[in-house]
C-alpha cells in the first residue's frame, strides 16, 4: 500500500492567483522571483486544511478577511474555489472541489461543494451541496450542513470520505523561526506529536521522536547523524527540562574527553532551522504533506545538498512541497526536471507553470543544470501551459481519474 498523495491543485482568484493548475509530485520545488505568488499557492493548500479542522471564517480571520484573500482585480472577482485531486493509499482517487462567494460586510457562502471518492477496488462515493443543499446524497444519511462549514467535516465520520479528510487536513505549511526553537518552551499540549508551524514546541517533538524511536525506524538517531552532517562535531541534541519549561540542548565534539553541551539559546538560526526541517519529516505523527518556505534560508550554501537529501528522503513518510531561491537546492543530483515548477507574475497576476519544454531538454542534456539556469534567469514559465490552464480550470468538471 502505498501513501497517499495530492496529484493536482486547481486554484482560482485566491490573493493573486487568477487561475492555475498545478500537477504535484512526491516532492515538488516551486522556484521563482519575490512577489510572483509561491507563498500564496502553498497558503492555498493551508486554507483548505484550515477550512476543513476549523471553520471558513476562521481560516478568512487569520488571513486578514475575505478581502485580503480574493483576488483583486478591475471586475472584483467575488467566487475563490479549489480543486484538489487525490491518489489514494489503496490505489484508488479522490476529487474534491468548493467554491466560496463573497458577500457583502465581509460575508460568504458556499456556493457549492463536490466529493467523488472511488476505491481501487468497490463503488463509487460521491455528494454535492449546493448553496447549503445536497444535491447529491450520500445514501442513508441526512446531515446538517452549517453555513460556515463544509460537509466533508460532517462527512468524515464515514469510512468512505475520511481518508480525504485526513489527508487535507494533515497539509502543515511550515514557516520555522530560529527564535522560537531557541526560546523556553511551554509544554505541549499536543504531547510533542505535531510540530507546530514555527517550531515553538520542538523540544516536546523531540521527546517523542526519542521515547519513539525504537518503534518507528530509529528516527531519533537518525536526526542525530543528520544534523551532524550539517552542523560540523554536533552529535546529538536532546530535550532538556528547566522547571516548568523545556529547552534543548546540543553536543558537540571539541576533542576532549567529554562532549561540550550547548543550550539552543548559544546555537546558530542555521543550525535550529535544520533542527526544525528534520522534527517536521520525522515527528512522530507523520504530515500528509509538508510545505515548507525556503528552507535553505540562513543556512549554508555548501549544506544545501544534505539538506535536499533530507527532504527527498522524507517523502517516504510525506509528501514535500518547498519554495527556493537557491540555485544548490536546485542542483541537488536527486532532483528531477519534472519536479521543478516555476512562478512568475505578470502585471500582477502569478503563473505557475512546469518548466518549458526547452529547459528541460536543457537540464536532461547536461547543457547547463537547473541552478545554473536559474542564475542567468532561465527559469521561466511556459506561457502557453499557463494560457491553456485558464482555458481549462474547471472546478467541477470531469471526474475521471486522468
């Protein structure tokens, strides 16, 4: 059984995305300028899993309303919808779209919603809402669907929508914060099992990895060894309680007889910024889908490589979706031309597109590599897919599994 994964993303009028469809793969890297709509793409993903653990007001709320999550533009676009297409464990799909509309006074409605669930082997699921009412019935159940909640909440307390539910609302967008891992740290509620957005109860996610690790492949020393290989004689971090709070603290090898110990106050933003990249991939609660913003941020340039293994090795526990401007993040020997997209804008409005077929023959040729591309402003987006994207974005559409 293998694990599941988001095959496709079609986006329409969320910030300054106009229309976009975005096939993913295991790991895929979004490359491209500042500004031209990478981060907004990955928050796409975030709101959907916002939308479906809390409520869609919320999830507006903590993104500064309605307002600053639509589209502007000259017509005022007032509906912003998303599709995501899924491979499930079982070798079945999923296809699961909504659309919101704007009102009035910072308002919405859900103007429609649609879930097709077909296993590998056995019947097709599916339902359909439209403006609070089902159109299409999930047999022998009558559900009461809340003006801000969608009715694959509800719905996932049946067998046959629940892997879709987990699987949305297990995407953690991750923007990790050296100074949040350096600081005291409250203990965790959640009992170190997700690490947080920005990596504030890293402590208590090591603690678990750790009285874990001999369950779930050693992952403890694991994160030992790697960390080692990025931040020269560390070897080993471990939780470290002080009263009430809980820190961590790092050992390195001076060459004397015993190791030296450092609390996370005295270590670099490098070095905890790849502490917190290795807690994501192996927390003990594994992410359907780990999104993470330039992750080689304050780190080294010669680390870049190490850092990309980690993350390709980690999508045998998660998918991994990371933005870069790192030409060595892109040159890593692992990464694939296929896994590579790029973003632009233009007047405004983001592209999001594969590479062009041209860079590609490029890259497979040995012509020039990805990096080196990206530092003559060779990766670009192809136009004509974007185009043919907003010709063919159809929210609910088709849902065949092609």
């Amino acid at each position: 059984m293998s694990n599941p994964m988001l095959r496709q993303v079609q986006v329409r009028n969320y910030k300054n995305i106009a229309a976009c469809i975005v096939n993913l793969e295991r790991l895929t890297v979004l490359v491209g300028p500042n500004g031209a709509g990478k981060s907004n793409f990955v928050d796409a993903l975030s709101f959907v899993a916002d939308c479906l653990s809390h409520s869609i007001q919320l999830a507006f709320a903590n993104r500064g309303g309605i307002a600053a999550v639509r589209r502007k533009s000259g017509g005022h676009p007032t509906h912003i919808g998303l599709r995501l297409r899924l491979d499930l464990a079982d070798g079945g799909w999923a296809d699961y779209a909504f659309d919101l509309a704007a009102r009035p006074r910072e308002a919405f409605s859900i103007a429609r919603e649609r879930c097709v669930v077909q296993p590998f082997m056995g019947p097709r699921h599916e339902f359909e809402v439209e403006h609070g009412t089902f159109t299409r019935e999930v047999p022998g159940i009558r559900p009461q669907v809340q003006s801000d909640r969608l009715a694959l909440t509800v719905l996932s307390a049946t067998e046959e929508f629940r892997p879709v539910f987990d699987f949305l609302t297990g995407i953690r967008r991750y923007n990790l914060r050296p100074e949040r891992v350096r600081e005291l740290q409250d203990p965790d509620p959640g009992e170190g099992f997700v690490l947080l957005p920005d990596g504030s109860n890293a402590a208590a996610v090591l603690r678990r990895i750790k009285e874990e690790s001999a369950r779930n492949g050693h992952a403890y020393e694991r994160i030992c060894r790697l960390l080692g290989k990025v931040v020269s004689d560390t070897t080993s971090v471990l939780p470290k309680s002080l009263g009430q709070k809980e820190t961590l603290e790092f050992r390195q090898d001076v060459g004397q007889q015993h190791a030296w110990r450092f609390d996370a106050l005295n270590m670099s933003d490098g070095t905890l910024r790849v502490l917190g990249i290795l807690l994501a991939v192996y927390q003990s609660r594994p992410a359907a889908l780990i999104a993470i913003e330039e992750p080689e941020s304050t780190i080294h340039p010669a680390a870049a490589e190490i850092l990309m293994d980690i993350l390709i090795d980690g999508t045998e526990r998660s998918q991994v979706l990371i933005t870069t401007h790192s030409p060595d993040v892109l040159d890593n020997r692992r990464l694939l031309d296929g896994q590579i997209v790029a973003v632009e804008s233009a007047q405004g409005v983001a592209q999001i597109t594969p590479l062009t077929e041209t860079t590609r023959d490029v890259i497979r040729q040995r012509l020039y590599t990805a990096g080196e591309l990206l530092r003559q402003g060779e990766i670009q987006v192809d136009r004509d897919y974007a185009d043919q994207a907003t010709r063919q974005l159809d929210l609910f559409g088709s849902v065949e599994n092609t």
